[in-house]
C-alpha cells in the first residue's frame, strides 16, 4: 500500500503489472479520457475507466458521482 493524495491506495500485482482500483468524484467538465490524462497523468485510459464502471454512461457523467479509475502502476 501507499499513500497519495486520495488516501491509502491498496495494489496488486499479477505478475507483470501493478493496479490500484481509485475512486475519484467527477467534477463539472469531467469526462473519462481528461481525467485519465490530467488528474491521473495516463496512468489509466478511458477504455479501462469505461470496463470499471459499467453502470455509468460515460457521454452523461453527473457531477459529484464517484467513478473507479484502474491505475497501471
């Protein structure tokens, strides 16, 4: 586990990648692909972010929802 500045993140590794799910509250402007970018510096891309959340549309996201963004570490 480790720290950052959403709080303690646990990983997992299967052997040749490391992934932290992070829950992330969209904010007004959001989509998944910018926040991909800018908010998690490509660590993740919006193809993941849309597999994490299947129950969210993600050409309709609704400010304050919490989203799991897939981090490759």
């Amino acid at each position: 586990m480790y720290a950052d500045e959403y709080g303690l993140v646990s990983c997992a590794c299967n052997g040749t990648r490391h992934l932290a799910n992070i829950t992330y509250e969209i904010k007004k402007g959001d989509s998944y692909y910018l926040v991909s970018i800018d908010v998690f510096e490509n660590l993740t891309n919006w193809h993941a972010v849309e597999g994490a959340n299947p129950t969210l549309d993600p050409v309709a996201l609704q400010v304050g929802t919490k989203s799991i963004f897939p981090l490759f570490l």
